[in-house]
C-alpha cells in the first residue's frame, strides 16, 4: 500500500503560477508541497512580466487599460483578481526578486503607470510592465543610435533582422557580427550564457567586440549575460565597452526564465516549501464535491498526497494539462474538471491567421469569483489554466500568472483560516 504524504495545501505545477502561488501560502505558515512534471514555460517565455500589452490597441497604461477590460470582461481573470491585486502581487515580485540569490538583478519599469517597449529577437517592440533590469536600457523611448550584436553560432539570433525591423521602426540600428569560439554543443544562448559568468570570457569577448562599434551609444545582445550574476556581468560589460548594454529576449532556451525559476523556486525553499519535479499527477481522490488526495506516478510507483487544499497550477493547453483529443473534446487531464470557453461543436476552434484571436485561446477550467474550480469545493486555479483571457494576443500570461497566483493564496487563507485548521 502507498504511504501517504500530508500537507497544508498542495500545488500542481512549476510554473511562474505554481510557484508563487506555493511560496505565497508557504510565507502564510502552510505546509505545502509543489508536484510538477517538470520546469514551466519560464524555460521558453521572455522572462518579462507582461501584464497588458493589448487590449485590443497597444496599451501604454497598463493600469486604467486593466480596470476598463476587467470591466467589460467579468470573466476575465483580471475580473476576477482584482487590479488591486495586479498591483500587490507585481510589488511583491519586484521585493522577492530583489531579496533572491542573483545580487543586484531585479525587475524594473513602469509597472501599471506606464508599460514600456523593449526589442524582442525579430526587432519588434514588445510590450511590458516589468523586465529583468538586463533589459532595461532596451526601453524605445531612450534609444539613441543602436548596435545589435549576434553572432553566427547563435543560428536562431539575426541581428541583421533584429536591426532592419527596428530601424524600420524609426529605431536608429545596426547589426555587428562577432565571431564567438563555441562548442556545437554550447550553440545556443544557455551555453553563451554559462561562458559569461567567467568574468576572463566577458573581457576577451568585449575586446573582441570593442573595435567593430562605431559611434552608438546602446548595445543590444541577445539574452545571455550569465546565469550566476547577470548584473555584475551587465556592468563589466558596460564599462569595458563604455556604452548601455541590454539583452533582447531570444527563442527558447530562455536565460532570463531560467533566473527567474531559480528566484522564484529558492523563495519557495526560503519560506519552507517543498518542490518535487519528475511528479506527474495522474489523478486525484474525491469525496463528494472536494479532493481528498492526488497520485503522482514516477519511476513505475505511484505515491499519494493529501491535503485540505489543492492549487492547479498546471498551465493549460501549452504544457498538456489540458488537451484537446481526436474528437475535438476538449478536457483537463488531471482531476477531470469541467472547462470554460471551449467553442461549442461545430464551431471554428482556429483560425488561420495566426496573430488573429484564436476562438479556443479562452478556454480553462471553470472557476466561480474566488477562483474556486467549479465542482470542486477545495481546489483553485490560477495561470495559464484559467478561462477567459486570451494570453498571447493580450500580452498578459505572465500578468495573469502572478496576480491569480497571488489572488489564490489569499483565497486560502481566508477559507482556511490558519493552516492548523486547515489540517484539524
Ligand atoms: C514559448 C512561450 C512563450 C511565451 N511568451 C510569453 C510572453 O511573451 N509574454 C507573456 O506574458 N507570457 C508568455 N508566455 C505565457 C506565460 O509564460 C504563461 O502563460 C505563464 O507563465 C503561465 O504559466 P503557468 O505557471 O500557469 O503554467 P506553465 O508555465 O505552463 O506551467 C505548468 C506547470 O504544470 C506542470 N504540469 C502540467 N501537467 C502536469 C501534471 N499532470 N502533473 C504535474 N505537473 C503538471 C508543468 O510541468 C509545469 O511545471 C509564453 C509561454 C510560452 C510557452
């Protein structure tokens, strides 16, 4: 018979939701247990926190743009949290990361007062309420004459592209190749990034970049300033190369993600969490209308946790814990929840042209205003999994991840009191 685990609450997933989420309950003196698969989309995504970039024309107060949406949206996630909320959860980001293991390294912007606009990898401008403080000189308002450097290793990084879309902009912008010594193996920003954190690698490559820059005053460089000190690296390089330096976030492997788990995923350590990764969740035990219990399946056992509280974490069509099967059902793998927002059949679930909304990008669990899943008397939802937002289109998954993240720890601690009478 499997022995089975007790805590205060568990939560499924390793995401950015999950992880807040934990972290927030674990600060609250819970007991919790994180449960995911593997890493979340922190390993893929930019690493920024995008609260509205869209809504549906470019936003650049992110705050009234998020009352007016969750105004006309009442199923909207921000509806539901609250701006409040949005607000609370992106200071207390902003504190955790400056109080985690990455000296120096923050986020920085205009928050919801005024969403900035930084160069992503094709050169377009994206927009965002926070970045890593590697990103920051990228803002557009304060370019001046600009520089992309890339390097022919770094096959999915073209500063040629990344400068022709900005100067196309009114960005004034050049690229600058730089020969980079890399093993096939370390081709990739991850590699250049683990090269970075040697401050005699930085020096050779600034010598080597030094003499092909011209008059401009900025530097952009694909995202990969290290991942041990990223902002000691950003000051080396700026002052060996006497210019603002900036990252641009790349395709996936993510540098700044990959920070941003392991700020995120040390807070949730700090606070007294646990996290077990390789713990796919197959099923969960009912009694009635609650959870009593989830399996986890790994290495050919199962093992059984229990708790008064479930957070379902687990993202939703991206990382498979919702699915969409060959009859076109859509439904949530983990505990069978019902879903919200999945276009009736017969109805178009895509449509071609890929920037457009597509009709299934709203659909998620079903949850009630405290973000409680429908059925299911002790389990809340947060992130990607929620129903009403069209993440990619809006620019807000991040936004969204943290504040429902946030908003679902508070709900417990209301609901449960103290955690000690969460478990009598
Ligand atoms: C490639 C990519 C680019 C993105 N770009 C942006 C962007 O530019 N701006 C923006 O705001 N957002 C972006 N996002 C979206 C944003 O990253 C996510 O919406 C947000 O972080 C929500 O994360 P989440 O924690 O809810 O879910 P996820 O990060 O998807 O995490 C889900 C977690 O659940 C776990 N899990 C799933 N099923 C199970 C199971 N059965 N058992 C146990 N664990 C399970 C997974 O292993 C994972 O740990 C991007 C996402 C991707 C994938």
């Amino acid at each position: 018979m499997n022995r089975e685990l007790h805590y205060d609450a568990v939560v499924i997933g390793a995401g950015v939701a999950g992880l807040v989420a934990a972290t927030r309950l674990a600060q609250g003196g819970a007991r919790v247990c994180v449960l995911a698969r593997g890493v979340g989309s922190t390993h893929l995504a930019p690493g920024t926190v995008d609260v509205l970039g869209y809504a549906p024309d470019a936003v650049r107060e992110p705050g009234p743009a998020l009352e007016q949406l969750a105004a006309s949206q009442p199923g909207h996630p921000y509806a539901l949290v609250g701006a409040g909320v949005v607000a609370d959860a992106l200071d207390w980001f902003v504190a955790t990361v400056q109080a985690g293991p990455l000296p120096g390294y923050g986020y920085v912007g205009g928050g919801l007062e005024l969403g900035g606009r930084y160069p992503s990898a094709l050169g377009a401008l994206r927009p965002s309420a926070l970045v890593p403080v590697t990103m920051a000189a990228g803002e557009a308002q304060q370019l001046g004459r600009l520089c992309i450097v890339g390097t022919p290793a770094l096959r999915d990084f073209h500063p040629s592209l990344c400068a022709a879309n900005l100067a196309a902009a009114g960005i004034d912008a050049r690229a600058v190749p730089v020969e980079l010594e890399l093993d096939r193996a370390d081709a990739n920003t991850l590699g250049v990034a683990r090269r970075f954190d040697d401050p005699g690698w930085r020096a050779r490559f600034c010598a080597r970049l030094a003499p092909l820059l011209g008059g401009e005053d900025h530097v952009g460089l694909p995202a990969m300033l290290g991942l041990r000190d990223p902002f000691g690296a950003l000051a080396d390089v700026e002052q060996r190369l006497g210019r603002r330096v900036f990252e641009i976030p790349t395709l996936p492997p993510s540098v700044p993600g990959m920070r941003l788990y392991e700020i995120l995923s040390s807070a949730l350590r700090a606070a007294g969490g646990r996290l077990v990764l390789g713990a796919e969740v197959v099923s969960g035990r009912w009694s009635g209308g609650r959870v009593e219990a989830v399996v986890t399946r790994a290495a050919g056992h199962d093992r059984v946790y229990a708790a008064p509280w479930f957070v379902l974490a687990s993202g939703g069509f991206a990382s498979g814990a919702i699915e969409l099967d060959s009859h076109w059902t859509a439904r949530e793998r983990i505990l069978g929840l019902p879903l919200r927002g999945v276009p009736p059949a017969g109805e178009p679930r895509f449509v071609p042209e890929y920037a457009s909304e597509q009709p299934l990008a709203r659909a998620g669990v079903a949850v009630g205003g405290d973000l409680r899943a429908e059925g299911a008397d002790n389990v809340l939802v947060c992130g990607a999994a929620l129903p009403g937002a069209a993440p990619w289109r809006e620019h807000s998954g991040e936004g969204i991840a943290l504040a429902s993240a946030f908003r679902v720890a508070q709900v417990v601690g209301e609901l449960a009191g103290s955690p000690a009478e969460a478990t009598a």
